[in-house]
C-alpha cells in the first residue's frame, strides 16, 4: 500500500487494522475455494480499495475541480461523518463506484506526515489533541484483539481525559467485527453456579459491588487469555477452547453475560460509539454466515456460540438503524448454527427474565414487521422467499423454546397411548398396488428442536411471556396460506414454510393449513376410492354418506359410524355428506352443521347419563358411573373429529382438561381450577391451612362420590385410605392423588374410548403440531364473543342490493337491537350454527341477496353457503316481525 492512501482518516472502517487472516474484510468478495496465500491476497486488495474509498469520502482526492460525486473535493459532495463514511466505502466497493486519485498537492502532504509518523494513520481535521497525544493513546490499545469489561473501562477512562473516544471507537470496531476477537472476549475465570444463572434475570441489586467482582474476574481471564495465547490460535485449532466447553453444563457458556451487560449499558449512551457497534456488526455477519455453512466451526470450537450470546445482548438491535442491513445479516448468520448449538441457545436463555425474553421477541418481530410492510408480498412475490423474514422466524423460534423451557414445565403427567393400534384400512394393500405410500406408518411431525430439547409445547403450564406475542399479525396477512402449506408438505430444503413454526400463525391462519390439509385428503380418499372402484368392479361411494331420521338421529348416525369404524376406519376421512329423511336438502355444508347441532344436543342431553352437567361452570364431564359402553364414547370422539375435519363447530362445553388430555397430558390439581372449582378451592385452603390439619379437619385418604342415582361411593385415594389420615406433612400427596382420581383414573375407560374416536380421524392431520390446547377448543367451539358490527362490515351484498340501501340499514339496525339470544337464533337461522368461527364474525363471509319486491312471505337463507334471502319489505315494522318470525320458527330443510 502506498504512503497517500496509508495515511487515511483515524476513523477508517473497523477492520482497517485488524490482519486479513482475521477475517476483517468480508468474505463473501471471493466465496470460492481457494488456496490460503491467493485468498489472503484478495483480501488484502479488497481492504486496501476499501480503505481508498473510504480516504476519499473523508479527505477527498485534493482536486478542487474534481466531478466525482463520491469524492469529498467535488464542489456538491455534502459531508457525512465517519461511521457513514465507512459503510457508505464498502457500498461503493461492491457497485465498483469511480475511485480518483489523489492530486499532487495531496500526495505532498501525506509524503509530509508519513515522515513524522511512519506507523500511525494521520488525524481528523479540526481535532482537539495534537498529534503525539493521539499517537500515545493509540499505541497503547493497537494491540488489543479481544477484550474484557476491565479493559473496556480502561480505554474508556483515557478517552474521556482526552474528549476523544475515537480509540475506543476503532478497539470496539475491530474486536467487534471479528468473530475470532468477540468469541475470546468477555471470558469468565469460572463456569456459572446455580445461583448466578438466576442472576442472569435481570436484578440489578448491588451493582457497584457486582462491578468490582466483575472486573476482579475480568482481570484473572486476562492473564489467562494472554494477547500471544489468543493470537497463535485459530478458532477450533487450540485445545484450551475445549477443556472450557467440557467444563460447561448444556445450559452454560464460557462468556461473562453480566459483564457485558454492564458494558453496553456504559456505551450505548454514546451515540458515536453506538454507530461502531453496527458498523461492526455489518462487517461481521457475513464472515460468520462463511463460517458456519462452510467451515463447520461450532463443531471445532463450541465457544463460538459467545459471539451470538455477546452481539444479542445489545438492548439497541430493535432500533431502526439496525433494521436495514445488520439486523437482517446477523438473523442470517444466527439462523445457519447448528441443531445443538441452536439448543444451547434455547437453554440459555430459558434462564433470563421475562423482560429480557420479551426484548429478543420485539427485536425478532420489529424486524419481520418492517420487511413485511416495506415490501409488497402477493402470490407471485412470497414472503416465504424473503430471507430476513425466514432467517428471523427461525431466530424467534429459539426465544419461543426458551421461553417454554423458562416457564412452568410440567413433563410428568403424561397420558399413556393406547394400547391397541388404531385400525387399518382394508383399502392399503390396494394403495401400495397404486403406487401410494403407506400413510399411516408416517409418524405426526415433531420440531427437530423440540426433539433436541426433550419437551413440548404442551409441557408448559405457563411459558414467561404469553404465546400471543409470539405472533406477527403483519406476516399473517400477506401469507399465501396455500403456497405455505404445499411447502410444508413437499419439505424441500429449497422453500421454507411458516407452519414448521406455528407459534408465529394466530388460530385463522393456522385453521386454514388445517382446512387445506384436511381438503386434501379428503380428495385423496376419493381418488383412491375411483380407483379401487375400478380395480374391483363394484360401485363404491367417495363420500361419508349419512342418512338420517331427524327423530332418531342418535340411533341412526352412531349405529352407521360404528359400523365404518369397524370395516374400513380410512372412510372417516372422505367428506361427510349428511342427508336427513324426507327432507329435500342438499349438504353443501348447511345440513351437516344441522346434523352436528343435534347429534351434540342428544349427546350430552344429562337425561342419557353419559356426561354430567355443572350448574355452576355450565360445563359437561364424563360420568364415570355411565351405564354405556365404550363404543358409546368412541362414536362421540369420532363426532367431534368429524366435526373438525369437515370444519364445523360445534356447541360442547368441556372444562380445557379435556383438550390438554386429548393433547396428551394428564389432569392435575391445577386443573381442578375451572373443571370443579368449588373442590379446588377446598383442596387450595387445605393446603395453605396453618394448623393441625389431622386435628382440626379429620380427614383420611377415602374419599366420597355419588353415583348415576345419588347413592354415595366410597374410594380409597391409598389402601386402607379409611385408616390413612391426612396431616400437614401428606396433605400434598392426598390432595395430587385425589385430583388424579377426579380427573384420570375415575374416567379412565371412558375418556380412553372418546380419544381413541378422536384419532381415527385426526391421527394423520397436523393437528397436534399446529395447536395449543387452548387452540383446539376455539377450532371445536368456535368464539363465544359475537361481534356483529364486525359481521356488518364484512358482509356482502348481491340482486340489487348495497350498503346504502334503504332496506339494508333498516336491516342492521334490527339486528343490532336484538338481544343475545336472538342474535344466537338469527345467526343459528343464517349459518347454521350460533358460534363464531376462529377469530371471530369478522371472518364470516354472509351475503344479503334481493328476493323480490315486498310481500308476505319470511326470509330465507342459504347456511351451506352463508346467504340470506331478503325481500324489500315497505317498512321496519314489518321487516322486523318477518324476520323474528323466521329465526324462531326455523327448523328443517326444504327446496326453494
């Protein structure tokens, strides 16, 4: 390099000092494999133009006529200061912008100062130190590759006695633009003990104190860590990186996180030395991107996981500046580490706060966001082919598993899986013959990382920050649901789909793969069933076909259920079509949610005696004193997953124990809270009962119950329970014994019977790995909250109606002063049903048609298809009585 452009500007770009072989200049200018001395040349040319672009945006070339509109001697050249200087020099480096060069009366003076100063780069215009003061200062820190919070305070202290913080600027530059610098710094003497995990929350009691112990351990790394130890080993080359990880648990890290936290909080108030930690940041993603597709560096050295603890610590990375460039290439470079290391990550940070979690998850979200609304996303420009959005979501999904594993885990309570298979299809002999794959050997899909961890989302009771802010409403607008779910079924490594990480879908979108994919299969089934038909020569239905007498309606579907699930279970997966006898009805969808309204209306009628009814809670429970047979329960498992493959909903109140059951988690006593909350208020107070529990309340390990016709049973929660009494030390173990009764082994048969009614529908659908419990009673349920103004704005109008219709107004200002049980009946009347779907009426497409001029005769509707049939009544009075007249009296199917 020559004299003129050697003697640039002190706050040239971070890298400028650090060596090629560190991995400074980015390594993406030559991504092919090279030989090292050829490799180190191009580096070495790449820094050196970057560096004369940069003395150029700064100094200039010295030509005061000059024209180049990226050169500061040009006459328009407006001035920006050095950190956009920098990033602005490797811009114009990649388009391979004009470069001047340099005027002989600038040549003169660098010639001039070189003398003075062979190894010090010249100083700033307008500076306030002379030139030997700046040349101290930065002889003293030139050699620092990595750093320590001692050190950082050091630099800190100095630059503040000189008001220059630009060697600062430059340490920070260099060490936090190399990946080999930042995975040395920050080391603790010693591996993290339990209690210091805990602190890794957040509490920022005696801090002064924690400082000084801090900077104590700071020093003790140093001299272990020495500058000539540090720089004659490579990453993944050295041993000593080794002998540290093996002493690390799976949840530690071989980085002081409290120092650096500290540290941050001392520097992001500086906004000049801010601005290093994101050019920084910009020059170091791109190398470590290399690193880990390439050089397979975390399996050589697992310290390399300090970078991505050190660089997420930053509190400033959901700032706007970050969003641009860096942010996007770190969530790129974070998003390439492997399985293990991914996992290491989540056990972390399962150790940090609440507050600390929900920053990583709005940095994560802040950036999916504005690349979503920066860009136009439809079907021909997916959000799926967005790489920072992809590379993001797979960063928050870490935070997700983190803040599962951070929450209440409860993996203990695990429902035991049936003992029997589910029963084959006679029809998978006849499928292999065609060429089709045996589907029920595919097992349900489980989240590698999931696996890798050991839990579920199901485990957590209660995760450290809500689920719902894990969701990005932005991304669930613009994504072509469609698209995504062939993605996600192809799984090709090529296209990423959103529903491998369902915690960022809300319910809507997640309930529409479920729709694509339960569609799918039922257009499969009838494939097979044409194919079967014509290998064997007799007509087969490709439906679900029940017919039905509207008095007899239990009798006749279960009876016809019972005998599919016996012969040929694989039916259960055509489409339903439900016809009801001597009615003329055509199930476009209409008469089958007719058909789930009343099989549930007999089901859990408490006259039959299969479920119990709670005045209290409004909510049903298996009678476990039940007269029926399992079967009886099985048929009504298969209803209701009936219901979700064909995408009905249906008006079942179940305590949410049931939904977790079906998710395969057993009850337990905080369960008890809304399943029979009168017996979990007196297990609580016997709990926190400060006295004598044996003396004052007398109570044993027997418990009592009635049966079908009120006679008390007696159950022993032990043997001989009758003579076990209960006092404060067993109290716990009586009441975790007598919730497991109530909620598992008293319903053991008949809810093992439902579930398994439940999975011959659903066992193949995506179901379990798209839904929280929660989830599944909303998909079942719909919403309870009716929101018709919602509906108002999105209905639709045909026949020569409109919004500004006469009779349209008058219209909704009838509706809108029903109360809500007439409400219940108008939308039971329109849709067939008196629940809202998934997110509630404001996803209910309804359409108002004209029919005819005024008359006499009641509204009609179309349910199949949402549609209401209006004649233009002359007046509200009678609109209104027309109307009532019809929802109340509406039962039965005809043809118009």
């Amino acid at each position: 390099m020559n004299s003129e452009e050697k003697e640039d500007c002190e706050c040239a770009p971070p890298q400028a000092e650090t060596s090629p072989a560190g991995g400074s200049i980015r390594e993406y200018v030559e991504p092919e494999i090279e030989n090292p001395e050829a490799s180190r040349m191009k580096r070495a040319a790449a820094k050196h133009l970057i560096e004369r672009y940069y003395h150029q945006l700064t100094e200039g070339c010295g030509n005061e006529s000059c024209s180049n509109s990226w050169c500061a001697s040009s006459a328009g050249f407006n001035r920006m200061d050095n950190n956009a200087a920098a990033v602005k020099a490797l811009e114009l480096y990649k388009l391979n912008a004009k470069l001047c060069d340099p005027h002989p009366s600038k040549k003169v003076t660098a010639s001039a100062h070189l003398e003075s100063s062979a190894h010090s780069n010249s100083a700033c215009r307008n500076r306030k130190l002379n030139h030997k003061d700046v040349h101290s200062v930065r002889d003293n820190f030139k050699d620092v590759n990595y750093l320590t919070e001692e050190k950082v305070y050091e630099i800190l202290n100095i630059c503040g006695e000189k008001e220059d913080y630009s060697p600062l600027i430059r340490v920070l530059g260099r060490v936090f633009s190399s990946a080999e610098g930042l995975v040395q710094s920050f080391r603790r003497s010693k591996p993290h003990t339990k209690e210091e995990l805990k602190s890794l929350q957040g509490k920022d009691e005696d801090k002064d104190e924690d400082e000084k112990e801090s900077a104590a351990c700071s020093a003790t790394a140093m001299e272990e860590d020495s500058p000539a130890s540090s720089s004659s080993s490579r990453l993944g080359e050295g041993s000593s990186g080794d002998n540290d990880v093996q002493k690390l648990g799976p949840d530690e890290v071989s980085v002081d996180i409290e120092a650096v936290r500290r540290v941050y909080e001392r520097l992001l108030s500086n906004e000049k030395i801010e601005a290093a930690f994101l050019n920084a940041l910009v020059y170091l993603s791109p190398n470590v991107e290399c690193d880990l597709t390439y050089h397979n560096v975390y399996s050589r050295d697992p310290n390399y996981l300090n970078l991505f603890v050190i660089v997420m610590e930053n509190s400033n990375l959901h700032s706007p500046e970050y969003l641009e460039i860096a942010l996007p290439q770190f969530c790129k470079a974070m998003s390439k580490l492997p399985l293990a290391a991914l996992a290491k990550l989540a056990r972390l940070w399962s150790h940090y706060s609440a507050e600390q979690i929900r920053r990583m998850v709005e940095t994560f979200q802040q950036l999916i966001t504005y690349k979503v609304i920066s860009n136009e996303f439809n079907s021909r420009n997916l959000v799926n082919d967005d790489d920072a959005v992809v590379a993001s979501t797979k960063c928050l999904k870490i935070v997700y598993y983190a803040n599962v594993l951070g929450g209440d885990l409860d993996m203990e309570h695990n429902e035991d899986e049936d003992e029997e298979p589910l029963p084959e299809s006679s029809e998978l002999t006849l499928q292999e013959l065609l060429g089709e794959e045996r589907r029920n050997k595919k097992a349900p899909r489980v989240d590698p990382l999931e696996t890798e961890l050991g839990i579920r989302t199901n485990d957590c009771r209660r995760p450290l920050i809500a689920f719902e802010e894990f969701v990005n409403e932005p991304l669930n607008e613009v994504l072509e649901m469609d698209k995504d779910y062939t993605f996600f079924k192809v799984e090709t490594e090529n296209k990423f789909s959103f529903m491998t990480c369902p915690f960022i879908l809300n319910a809507v979108t997640k309930n529409l793969g479920l729709y694509y994919d339960n569609r799918i299969r039922m257009y499969s089934e009838r494939r097979i069933t044409v194919l079967y038909s014509l290998v064997q020569g007799q007509q087969l239905n490709p439906y679900l076909r029940l017919k039905v007498r509207r008095d007899h309606i239990i009798d006749d579907a279960l009876v016809r259920l019972e005998m599919i699930a016996m012969e040929n279970p694989a039916d259960l997966k055509k489409q339903l079509y439900v016809e009801f006898e001597g009615e003329q009805g055509v199930d476009e969808g209409g008469v089958s949610k007719e058909f789930f309204q009343l099989v549930v209306e007999e089901i859990f009628n408490p006259d039959i005696g299969m479920f119990t009814y709670d005045e209290r809670t409004k909510l049903f429970w298996f009678n476990p004193s039940s007269l029926e047979n399992e079967g009886q329960y099985t048929l009504i498992g298969i209803v209701l997953g009936l219901a979700i493959y064909n995408n009905c909903i249906l008006d079942v109140h179940f305590p949410m124990v049931v939904y977790r059951k079906l998710m395969g988690k057993k009850g337990t006593f905080r369960d008890l809270a809304d399943a029979n909350p009168v017996l979990y208020q007196s297990l609580k107070e016997l709990l926190e009962y400060e006295g004598s529990v044996e003396d004052d309340m007398m109570i044993t390990f027997q418990i009592s119950e009635t049966d079908l016709f009120g006679n008390p049973l007696m159950h022993d929660l032990r043997e001989n329970g009758d003579k076990i009494p209960v006092t404060n030390e067993n109290r716990k173990e009586f009441v975790a014994q007598y919730a497991e009764y109530m909620l598992n082994k008293s319903v053991e048969k008949q809810f093992k019977a439902f579930r398994r009614g439940f999975h011959m529908v659903t066992n193949e659908s995506p179901l379990k790995y798209l839904f929280r419990p929660e989830e599944i009673e909303l998909l079942i349920c719909g919403s309870r909250n009716l929101d018709f103004l919602a509906l108002e704005e999105t209905t639709e109008y045909d026949g020569g109606y409109n919004r500004d219709s006469r009779i349209i107004k008058e219209f909704w200002e009838t509706v809108h002063s029903f109360g809500e049980e007439q409400k219940r009946l108008f939308l039971q009347f329109t849709t067939g049903t008196d629940r809202a779907p998934v997110g509630g009426l404001g996803k209910l497409k309804m359409i108002i048609a004209k029919n005819g001029p005024d008359t006499d005769r009641l509204p009609t509707s179309h349910t199949c298809f949402n549609v209401l049939l209006l004649p233009e009544y002359n007046n509200v009075e009678k609109l209104r009585e027309r109307l009532l007249k019809a929802i109340t009296y509406a039962k039965g199917f005809g043809m118009l």
